[in-house]
C-alpha cells in the first residue's frame, strides 16, 4: 500500500466532509452553566485571542494567519461561550453566506479545560439550533484528523453523514510562529531530514 509522503516542516490530516440534509427532532438541551453571547462586530484581535485559546491544541491556524481586513471578511456569525464568571471559553462560527439554504459550521470547539466534562454536548446542540434556522435545508460541517477525537463521533451520531473526503498537507504553523512551539504536543514537530520509511 503507497504511503503519501508528508514533506519535513509540514502537517497532515485527513478531512472528512459531513452534512446534515433535514433538521433533527427536537430534543430537550443538555444542562450546562455555559451560555452563547453573539459577537455582532468582533474586533480581530479579539477573535484571534479566542480562536486560538480553543484551536492550539488541534492547530487550528487559518485565522491567525489572515490580516485584519480578509478576516473581517472571511468572518461568518460568531457566537462566544461564555462562563459563569464572563470568561470566554469557547466559540461557535456559523456560515450563512454560501449557497442559498445552507449553513456550514466553520468552527466549533471548547478550551481545552473544558474537555471531558460534558460542556461539548450542550455546544453542539445549540450550535444545531442556531444553525437550523428558518430556511436552511442543509447543514454542513468540515472535521480533521487534527481535531478532537470524539469530534467525528459525534458529528456522526448526531445524524451527520460523510460524503467526501480529502487529505490536507500545510506548514506547520508552529514552525512560522503562528502558534507557539508548545501547542498540539500530541503532533510531532518534523523538522529535520527523513530517516527512511516503512
């Protein structure tokens, strides 16, 4: 079986493609002392901050790496989770903007305190409430190998189907200092020459 080689510097993930073609039946919340407070006209470094104190840890680096101007435009409905005390603790970002009928779920994700304790549940059931809105038929939703490991489970289980799949490569962001050398320490860093393969 050929193995697709990956060059030294970069990272690799799968991306599975997943979509959510009629609304869920209606389901009562999950308890959580988190709640959403809409960003209607976010400052980027504001966003930034939030981005990457969910994202480190799986890479999430697209944001980072835009100026103020692309990431204003680029920027869908963002939604901030909020704790009991103010603090910001994770983000949804909702896309509107695509065909007609359709939202795209762009991100979604928790700090990573916040990991293991039920929290994740309660953002993906309002992240599908805010996304089935009058006139959507379809959702959809883009997860990596980089991401959570329960993410793609529970995509799945909440009624998402795959329907694509692709294989990204891109430097690693932690070599340009996008994120800090330390972030995703479950990812290598691959800096130096190969030493062979399988």
């Amino acid at each position: 079986m050929p193995l697709t080689e990956i060059p030294a510097g970069h990272v690799g993930a799968v991306v599975t493609y997943l979509e959510m073609a009629a609304k869920p039946l209606p389901a009562p919340l999950p308890p959580s002392p988190l709640r959403l407070e809409r960003w209607r006209e976010p400052a980027p470094a504001r966003y930034r901050l939030l981005f990457e104190r969910v994202g480190a840890r799986w890479l999430w680096f697209s944001r980072l790496a835009m100026d103020d101007a692309a990431l204003l435009a680029g920027m869908g409905e963002v939604w901030a989770v909020v704790d009991r005390g103010g603090v910001e603790v994770g983000m949804v970002e909702l896309d509107f903007a695509g065909t007609e009928g359709e939202c795209l779920i762009r991100f979604l994700g928790l700090v990573p305190e916040l990991a293991g304790k039920g929290h994740g549940r309660w953002l993906f059931a309002q992240t599908l409430a805010l996304a089935w809105r009058p006139g959507v038929r379809r959702v959809s939703v883009h997860t990596c190998t980089l991401d959570h490991p329960a993410a793609l489970p529970a995509y799945m289980r909440a009624g998402f189907i795959a329907y694509r799949r692709a294989l990204e490569t891109f430097p690693d962001p932690r070599l340009s200092g996008l994120l800090p050398r330390d972030a995703a320490p479950q990812v290598p860093l691959v800096v130096g020459e190969d030493r062979g393969g399988v």
